[in-house]
C-alpha cells in the first residue's frame, strides 16, 4: 500500500525519511518535538502540536509538544506545556474518544481544549489526527492554519494519519524499551546489592586467575581494600605453602566447570592481608561473560565451623567416655550386688546353723549364760541377713524398670493389713482403710510401700493398748495424696530429714528393732513413680506419711482422672 | 539296695555342705548322700568314665541339690548338661543356693531345673526346708521310669 502511495505523491518520501529517523530516536521527547516539526514540512502549515496523554477516567491530561512559525516575524517558535488537561466538553476530547481524523475551518484555539501555543488564539483551519494504537488512544497529532489553502485536504489528511500511526509505533516502541530498561536496572540494582551485602565473600577472576571483583565481606575477611585486591592473582588469598598446589586446582574447577559444594574440603585456609591463616570453606563456579570466562569464588569463614566440630566432637568423646565409665560401674556393681547376695550370705546361715546345732548338742548343760550368748549369736546373724536383703532389694529397685497398670490401692492396703493382722495376733489394732483411687503405677513396688509404712505404724505403737492405724487420701491441689497415719511414739519433727535417709534411724534399736533401710526403700519406689513422700509427727502423740505417685499434673495426662474418681466403699 | 537313695550334694563350701549334711541325717532321708565340691567334679562324676557302670549297677543319683556358686564349672553349666544329655535329663535337680537373684532364677528354669530354693539364713528354716525337698523328691514324687541302656551289648 505504501509503495502506491509513494507513486501518488512526493509527500511520502519525508515519511519514510522519518520512519528510518524515529526508528534511531531513543529519547520520547525528542521523538515528539521532532513529529511537530516534520508534521508541518510534509503539510505545509502554521501550527503542528503533539500530545500525548493519561487518561484518568475525569479529565484527559498530558504533555504537548508544539511548533509554529510566527506570522508576523516569520520566526520558528517552540512551546512544550508539560502539563495540559483537556476538558471533556472540547473538540479534542471528542476526536480521541471516537478515533477519528477532525477538520475544522475558523475556530477559537479554547474551543479545541487545550492553546496551540501561547498568544495563538484563532485558528482558519484545523486537522487532527488520534495518535492511537490497536489498544487505546496515545494522543494526538494536529496542524492549523494550512498555507496556500483555507482548508485542509483529504490527502492531507491521509498523510498526516500514516504518520500518526508511524509515530505511535515508535513511541510504544520506546516507551517499552524504556520500560526493559529500568527493569534491568533494577534487577542489576538487587542483584548487585546481593553480591556486595552477601554474608560469604565472593571473589570474581578471569581466565588468568585475576581478581576482577571482590564484594565487601571479601575486603573484610582477607583485610583488604577493594583496590589492593582487583587486578591481583587469585593467590594473594591463599597461604604461601598451599600456593604451588593452588593454581593446578584452579585449573581443575576450569575443566570440570560447574558448582562445587561447600564445606568439601575443610582442610582449606585463606591468608589475611596480615598473613594470618584461616580455616575457609570455599565454593567455585564458571560463569561465561562476553568478556570471557569467569571463576566465581565463594569463601566462607570455616574458624567458627571448624571451632564448633571440634567442641562437637569432644563432647561426644567426653560422653562417650561417660557412659563407658558408667557401664563398667554398672556391671561393677552388679557384679558385687551378685557376690553380697551370694557370699555375703552364706557364712550368717552358718554362724546361725554352728551356734544352733551347738545349743541343741549342749542341750540343758548349758548355763543360762551361754544359752543367751548363743541366742545373740543367731539374733546377729539374722538382723545382719535382714540388712542385706534390704540393701539388695534397694539396689534392684535402681536397675528394674516399673511395670506400671491401673491398679487398685485399696486392694494392696488391705492385703498388707491382713498380713500384719496375722503376724500380730496379741496387739490390740484398730484398723481403718478408707476408700482409695485405682491408680496408675508398679503394684509390687506400691505394695511394698504399704508394706513397710503399715509395719513401721505396727511396729511404733507398740507402747499403746489400743493402736489406731489409718489409711486414706485426698485431693490436695489437684493431686492424689495417700496417707499412713499412726498413734504411736512418733519423731521429733527437728529429725524429718533424716527419715528417709538410708541407715538413719530415730530410735534405739533395743526400743524398735530394724534395718533404717525400709523408708529409704519406700522413697525410691516413690521416686521412681515420679512422686513425693513426707512426714509429719509429734512425738509421743502421731506420725503421718504422706505420698503422690506421679508427678503433679500427671494424673489427668494419663488419663487416670477418672479411675481417680473410682472410689470402693 | 544300698545306692537305693542316693543323693548328689554339689557345694563347694565346707561348712555349708555340713550344714546340709546334718540336716539330711537327722531326717534320715537318705541312705547315701555323694558330695562333689565343684563343678567340674559334678560332671567327671556323671558323665566321665565309668558312667555307664554306675548306670548299670542302678546307681544313677535320685535326687540332685546343686548350688550355682561353684569354682571352675558353674552350676547352671552343670545343669545345662544334666538337661541336655538323654541320660540325666528326668533326674530331678533342686538348685539350692544363697541368692535368688532374678537372672540366676530366670536361667535355672530356663533349663528346666526342677525346684529353686533360697538357703535360708535361719538354721531352723533350712532344716524344714531340707526335709520337705527330700520328702517331696524321695518319697512323694514318682520318678521317671527307668530306661534301658543301649551300652549292654
């Protein structure tokens, strides 16, 4: 079509011509300032302007760009108004909402909506042109005062169309490489800002292992300037004696390009400006450039890597030796509690069963004397057998692990009572059990506990006629306490804290025989279910042991809150 | 007939072995009661030579009271062999001894001992206890019937 056209006229040559120019035109402003002037030579005119606009839905606004020649002077005159508005109601405003060319004849310059240029006020002839693409209205191109003419021709304005439409491609052309443009700033802006804040050192070289850039935490590591680093080798980082290795293994990441992973070869040191070495971790890769190849090197400081591994490492020596330690003391004291249950044991069984059989071949003959040296003999013989059951039983109790079930106090309460009740028959004893919970522990073990806190209540009310001895519980601050209670000599509570302890005892064994092992089983069984055991007494009045069997706020986690609740009458 | 009761004591302490021996005398439970003081004994005496002999003459031991605590052989080894071996296997042992730690009781019924008793401290005790196993193992219980040897050729 173009190619017709040029036939018809001489007129397209200059659009052609401009076509090329704008092609190689970058700046917007340019362009448009450059469309008024070459507007008027291809129609010969007054007045060219270009605007182009931003809607913004109320009133359309923009920049114009106008040339003219003055009348009087015949003088070229410029005017750029950066910013006009065009009012809605005007001619102008009409040509860009319907997309068509516009000619008028004899118009004010305020009725187009917008003054051509300053002092420029009536108009004889008027063409206008949108200055739009397939998507939406750019602006607009429009001539005034057509010379030799009144009016303006249809060839005008077909000319003056083709090249709306010529400008309107260059300047989305330009505007879009604008637009790429600072995109790429942009990126390049982060990406930079990447490279200088990184918390790793990145050193940039060239094939001949030049340093072309370094970021900051690279000066600020090796403890060099930017300019002390660029244009140096690669080696200035690396210690003397690794040198003469460095530069093969420079050329070995050449040939094999790719990303090496950190941390791979921890044996790597740097070299400080101060020649200071460094443990380092370092990442290579190859970047191809337009100016050749580039070796990126990622330095980490490996001291604090290589401290912690080191820390790690004799920890777990430590530990390693800990637990070495503690299992040969573990089989140590298996090994002996082995040989006390065994060894220990079998010359009291003869020294009771020698001092036995000689009362018994001694017979009547022996004195009143002798017959109670014998006596202390076996009474030795068995308190001794006594304590070592007890230590053992206390022993085994660290090594076993609980074989916890729900299980029902009232019942072990009562069988241990029984059992006493029978080895007691003479003793006046009022016994009372309340109800208690079914609770979640070791039956064997809690049942030992009953057993040596009722014996000891048996065993301390001894002085009275009539012994009273309870057992029971409550809700204390949301947890179970089970109490013994006894009206016997009680303690003085000044002596509480030796209760528990093993081989403590708070009275005089002629008075109460035992070991002074039994409370500090019945605390590690306690222990051991995650709970509590205390005393209160008076002396010669009572004494009251209290006990929780797991851990406060344990008991609704297990989900024995409602077998808490399950009470027997 | 004189083997007729035969038991076999295997304790390597002097006094406890006379212990014992006192108590099986006074209840006159056995006829013949053969001590071995340790392990390796106790396994010369049932599976050495002359085995076979004893076997014949009907002088395989009827009851065996064996302690764990022994030197050079233990007690569970000598059971392990008594129970492993067609021969010995129905004589009934009583492993009586001064412990009763778990594992030497899991190991003993492991091997299929018969009874596990713990020695008593008390004299009195160890006698009562001594006349029932015998009375129990002698008297009550009825031993496996004797087999034929293969070794009478």
């Amino acid at each position: 079509m173009i190619t017709v056209l040029l036939e018809q006229t001489a007129g397209w040559a200059p659009i052609i011509e401009l076509s090329l120019k704008l092609a190689g035109e970058r700046d917007p402003e340019m362009l448009l300032q450059g469309v008024s002037h070459l507007a008027r030579q291809i129609v010969p005119a007054q007045y060219a302007s270009v605007g182009i606009l931003e809607e913004d839905g109320q009133a359309i606004s923009g920049r114009v760009f106008s040339s003219g020649m003055d009348a009087a002077s015949g003088m070229a005159a410029t005017a750029v108004m950066p910013a006009i508005t065009v009012l809605r109601a005007a001619v102008l405003a009409n040509m860009l909402e319907t997309r068509r060319a516009l000619r008028l004849r004899n118009v004010s310059s305020e009725s187009l909506g917008f003054n051509l240029l300053p002092e420029v006020h009536h108009l004889s002839s008027v063409l206008g042109v949108p200055l739009s693409s397939s998507l939406r209205v750019r602006g607009f191109l429009l001539l005034a005062n057509k010379f030799d003419a009144d009016e303006f021709s249809d060839q005008d304005e077909q000319l003056v169309a083709a090249l709306a439409s010529q400008v309107t491609l260059a300047y989305e052309r330009m505007e879009e490489q604008k637009r790429a443009h600072e995109e790429l700033v942009e990126s390049r802006d982060v990406l930079e800002a990447l490279f200088e804040l990184a918390p790793d050192a990145f050193v940039v070289a060239n094939e001949d292992g030049r340093i072309v850039r370094v970021n900051a935490q690279a000066e600020n590591l090796f403890g060099y300037t930017r300019d002390e680093l660029v244009g140096q080798l690669v080696e200035i980082l690396v210690p003397e004696w690794f040198r003469k290795a460095h530069p093969a293994r420079h050329e070995q990441v050449s040939a094999h390009p790719g990303r090496r992973p950190m941390g791979e070869g921890l044996e790597l040191s740097g070299r400080r400006k101060d020649a200071s070495e460094f443990a380092v971790d370092i990442m290579l890769s190859r970047i191809e450039t337009k100016r050749g190849k580039r070796t990126k090197i990622v330095i980490r400081d490996g001291t604090a890597h290589m401290k912690m591994a080191e820390h790690i490492k004799q920890l777990n020596r430590s530990l390693e030796k800990h637990v070495e330690e503690l299992q040969t003391a573990n089989h140590e004291l298996e090994t002996f509690n082995y040989s006390v249950s065994h060894d220990l044991r079998a010359p009291l069984r003869q020294i009771d069963g020698f001092a036995r059989i000689l009362g018994e071949r001694l017979g009547p003959q022996a004195g009143s004397e002798t017959s109670r040296y014998l006596q202390r003999i076996q009474h030795a013989a068995t308190h001794m057998s006594g304590l070592l059951e007890g230590l053992l039983d206390l022993a085994r109790l660290g090594r076993q692990g609980l074989y916890m079930q729900p299980a029902d106090l009232n019942a072990l309460a009562s069988e241990v009572m029984e059992e006493l009740r029978l080895e007691a028959p003479d003793r006046q004893i009022e016994w009372i059990l309340d109800p208690l919970p079914i609770i979640n522990c070791d039956s064997v073990l809690v049942k030992a506990v009953f057993s040596n806190l009722l014996s000891n209540a048996v065993k301390f009310t001894q002085p009275r006629e009539c012994a009273i001895i309870r057992v029971g519980h409550r809700i204390e601050n949301g947890e179970t306490v089970i109490f013994v209670e006894d009206n016997g000599v009680g303690f003085n509570m000044k002596y509480a804290d030796k209760l528990f302890g093993i081989f403590q005892r708070l009275h005089r064994s002629e008075d109460f025989p035992g070991t002074g092992i039994g409370l500090a089983t019945v605390q590690r069984i306690i222990k051991k279910h995650g709970g509590r055991i205390w005393a209160e007494a008076e002396l010669n009045s009572y004494a009251t042991f209290h006990f929780t069997l797991l851990p406060k706020g344990m008991e609704q986690a297990e989900g024995s809150k409602h077998e808490n609740e399950v009470l027997h009458e | 007939m004189s083997n007729d009761n035969e038991i076999l004591l295997i304790d390597d302490d002097e006094a406890d072995v006379e212990l014992a021996l006192h108590a099986l005398r006074e209840n006159k439970l056995a006829n013949h009661i053969h001590v071995l003081r340790d392990g390796e004994e106790a396994l010369d005496y049932l599976f050495g030579p002359g085995r076979d002999e004893q076997a014949a003459s009907g002088q395989t031991p009827k009851l065996i009271l064996l302690d764990l605590k022994l030197p050079k052989v233990d007690g569970i080894e000598v059971l392990r062999r008594l129970k492993s071996d067609a021969a010995t296997k129905f004589i009934p042992v009583v492993i009586l001894t001064s412990s009763k730690e778990e594992r030497d009781m899991v190991r003993g019924y492991d091997l299929g001992v018969n009874s596990y008793i713990q020695k008593p401290v008390d004299f009195d005790q160890f006698r009562k206890i001594v006349m029932q196993v015998g009375l129990y193992w002698l008297v009550i219980n009825q031993p496996a019937p004797i087999r034929a040897k293969p070794v009478l050729i």
